[in-house]
C-alpha cells in the first residue's frame, strides 16, 4: 500500500513473475507517463525545484520547540515524495549500512546493499564497479557548463577555501570536496519512481493493478492475521480480502497506518479508541530527519533568478571529532524557496547535518485517516548536532566572505553581528533551522529481541502475521545523505524477496 518510491519498486518488480499478483493502493491521483509533453503537470515534472503544494499531504512540523509551524512537504501522488522532490541521488556511505549490520541486521550490510543500488541506476557519468548502467533510474552530474552563476561560484568559492574537486559523489572510494550533485533528473525533468518503474510496459501487466485516490483506513486481523485491508474509494469504505499487506506509505503515513489498524505501543492505541491487536511500542516512537540551517544573501545585481535549478553542487567534509567521514553537506541555493507560493530571489547556503544524535517525535491525534500527525521534530536540541550545525554557519560565513561569492552577494540574514559570534549564531539557530525532508526510522527494523525495532529484517511486523513494512520506516538509523535512493534500494530489495517467495 503506498506508491511511493519503495511502493513502486516493490509493485514492478514482484509482477516481473506472471504468478504474482499486486494491488498497489494510493491515495493521490495517477498519471500515466507515456513521455508526451504535456502529459504530466508541470510540478511533477520540473526536476529543478520541489512541488510544494499541488501533491502534498499538507503536513506541518515544529522544527524545534520554540519555532512556529513550518511546511513539511510528502508526496500524495503515484510516485509519492520521489515525483515532488529536488531530484538529489546521493547513496549512503559504506558505514551507514554497516552500522545497520552491526545491529544484527546482516541482509543490511554495504556488501549485500551494494548490488542492489548498481541494479536500480542507469549512471551516465561513470561506468565503474560502483555504478550500474541500464537500470530504470537515469542518473548524472551537471558539467561546468551547465551550472548557473551561484552554484559555479560556490564550486569556485569552496575551492578557494582549499577543498579538493569532488567529481563523484557516490564514489565510496573517494574523500570529500566539492562538486556536482548526482541527480535522478535528465534534461530538467524530474525521473520519478512512478516514471522509472511503473512505466506504460509495467502498467500493462495482468498482475499489476492500481487504485488511485484510494485512502487505506486500516487493516483488519483475525486472530493476529492479516484479513483485510479497509479503505475509502470514491466516499465509499470498502474491505478487501487478502492475507498479506505490505505497507509502503512511508516515515509519516506507515506508523499512522499501524496505529489504526491496532499495532504500535498500547497507550498510543488506548488514547484513539482502538482496540490493540498486538503491543509494538517502537512504531511512531522516534522520527529520525536531517536538521539544517541556512545563510542568505542578496544579490548585488541580477544573477538570481528563480527559474534556476534550486541545487546543483554540494560540498561534503567531515565535522570536528566526528566518527562519521563526510556526515555534512554543505549546498547553495540559487533561490529560497519560503513557502509554497513564494520563491524569493536570494541565494543562501544551507547546511545539513548528517548523521544527527537526536530525533523527533510523531503522534497521531486521531484514527481519522485523513488527520494528519503532531511531527515534533526536535532538530538541533541534541547538543552535538547543534555544534556541528553552528560549525557548518561558521563554514558558511567563511565561503559567503571569499571573491567568487562577494562580487555576486553579500549576508543579509543572519545578519553581520550575529555571524561575527560563535554565540549568537548558536541562538540564532534554535530559532530559524529545519528539516532536510527526510523522515525515517519510525517503524525500525531490528533483530529478535531488540525492543527497539517494530519489525524484523524483512520487514515483519512483531506480534502480527502477513503485515509486512518496507520504506523509509525501517531504517534503524538515519543515512548520513538524502534518503531517496536508500529508499529505493529497500524497494529492490523487498520486490525480489516477495517475487521470489522469500516473503
């Protein structure tokens, strides 16, 4: 249920076998890419910026406990967050995944992941042991002469402070610098999920069957067995026989999903008035997401312009004492995007911290399916996650104060007083960081006997049968990187596992 980015991949590749059959249920719209101009909106397409508002769930967060509300954008579209996304395909690195392993999830490990991420790509750039060529996602690199003026200044600029050229980010052989971004997008146009693997070919599959607009309520046991799953089609509740669910709904909609259905910690249960069907404290107990903050600037003259590419190049180093190389990224933004009706015409430089301490919190105030959650997240409390964000404003100072960035713009916020204090740009902080958009880790998969984890290693729902989790829930630990393409490996993986009967 969900046809997002693992969605996806699962539904395309368990109905490669004709004896396999997949209703893949979602709650926004369909749109079939036959590659006709024009098929698609343009929001969908345009793989230069997120869509904000026109395939959105609407959520909102509290980035930290004394900030307003902000926008927290979710795809509600086949395709999910993977079709309104900036298009940014960075892998995990190899400790990412081998810290999954060493928690007693062996499948998880960098070795066994490795074939997996070569499988789902189709690199452009490189054709090395790393990389794959021929998969369904088309990956590469902005060259030199397709960066706009902000994102060249910013290559120019960090190399200016003595970082190394980075010419391959996904590269686990290579150190940090600075360079261009992988990229699931050709020529501007966003190569979705829903684009890449339920293309027309895969659609026309007598196994593959897809109900759009569709809202899964919950799903129904007997006996803790899976018996049905409950949705809501066209104003109508209906029930649909079956004896294995797979929920694919991702970080924020799953635990949602499991707490209606009477799975997750018993008081959480109690508190919606549903009867428990199996105690799993862990589910909706941690949201796991990438805090940042980000230093602005005005042009001095006519160089920004918000039909520019949001993000091209990235800078990647290793924070002080950190036991994670290159767990920060450090990204200029041709535009701010403020608001889903309102891009201004700034350039900032955003810092991301990647291997975050903390997290956040999820609570569902309701078993209305159509209520959305209480996201507290909870960024930058963590006391070395806020000193490695304070760090990377002081990098950020540094970058906007060399000559390839002063002859383009100067800091207008924070402003000069506050970037001249360790202090104040710490306080500064608390009150104006967010999220990186990538929620995760709030149905996490663990060993057995691990009261952490709601699921197993393959996803196996504790205390249920037949209910099987695979996205971005179950990751034990946050990927120090965007989670895009660690997501559709866990599609990969999940979709051969149940088409081979492995699940």
């Amino acid at each position: 249920m969900g046809a997002g980015a693992a969605g996806a991949v699962i539904a395309s590749r368990v109905t490669e076998r004709a004896d396999r059959e997949v209703l893949l249920l979602e709650a926004g719209p369909d749109y079939i890419d036959t590659g006709e101009p024009g098929r698609l909106p343009p929001d969908l397409v345009d793989g230069g910026r997120n869509s904000w508002r026109q395939h959105d769930w609407g959520y909102r967060h509290r980035p930290t406990p004394s900030q307003i509300l902000f926008v927290f954008p979710r795809g509600r579209v086949v395709g999910g967050s993977s079709a309104v996304n900036t298009c940014i395909a960075l892998r995990p690195k190899p400790y990412d995944l081998d810290e999954w392993a060493a928690l007693g999830l062996s499948d998880w490990s960098w070795e066994r992941c490795l074939p997996y991420f070569r499988r789902l790509e189709d690199d452009r750039d490189f054709d090395t042991p790393w990389h794959g060529r021929g998969g369904p996602v088309p990956i590469r690199r902005h060259p030199p002469e397709e960066l706009v003026t902000f994102q060249a200044a910013f290559v120019e600029a960090a190399r200016a402070l003595g970082y190394p050229a980075l010419t391959d980010t996904n590269d686990p052989a290579l150190d940090g610098g600075v360079g261009p971004h992988a990229m699931n997008k050709i020529d501007g146009v966003r190569m979705s999920a829903a684009r890449c693997y339920l293309t027309p070919a895969v659609r026309e599959r007598p196994g593959l069957h897809l109900s759009a607009r569709t809202v899964v309520r919950r799903v129904v046991f007997h006996n803790q067995r899976v018996e049905a799953v409950e949705i809501e089609r066209d104003g109508r509740i209906e029930r649909i026989a079956t004896r294995k669910v797979v929920l694919s709904a991702g970080a924020i909609a799953t635990p949602g999903i499991l707490l209606r259905s009477g799975v997750g910690p018993r008081d959480e249960v109690a508190r919606l008035g549903v009867e428990l069907v199996a105690d799993v404290p862990a589910v909706g107990a941690k949201l796991l997401d990438h805090p940042g903050a980000a230093l602005f600037l005005l042009p001095r003259g006519r160089f920004c312009r918000t039909t520019d590419p949001l993000i091209q190049t990235v800078l990647r180093y290793t924070s002080m004492d950190s036991p994670h190389p290159l767990d920060m990224l450090v990204q200029p933004g041709s535009y701010v995007p403020i608001h889903p009706r309102l891009n201004l015409p700034l350039f900032s430089i955003m810092c991301c911290v990647g291997k975050p301490r903390g997290h956040g919190t999820l609570r569902f105030l309701s078993a209305d399916a159509k209520a959305g959650p209480h996201i507290d997240s909870k960024l930058l409390v963590n006391r070395d996650d806020h000193a490695k964000a304070v760090e990377a404003m002081m990098l950020a100072r540094e970058l906007a104060g060399t000559a390839p960035i002063r002859r383009l713009a100067r800091p207008l916020w924070p402003g000069a007083r506050t970037l001249a204090d360790r202090a104040r740009i710490g306080a500064w902080i608390h009150r104006s960081c967010d999220s990186g958009y990538h929620p995760c880790g709030t149905v996490p998969m663990g060993p057995e006997g691990d009261l952490a984890a709601a699921v197993d290693g393959r996803g196996r729902v504790r205390g249920v049968d037949g209910l099987i989790v695979a996205d971005a829930s179950l990751m034990p630990t946050i990927p120090s990187v965007n989670t895009h393409l660690t997501t559709l490996m866990i599609g990969e993986r999940f979709g051969e596992w149940l088409r081979d009967g492995a699940l």
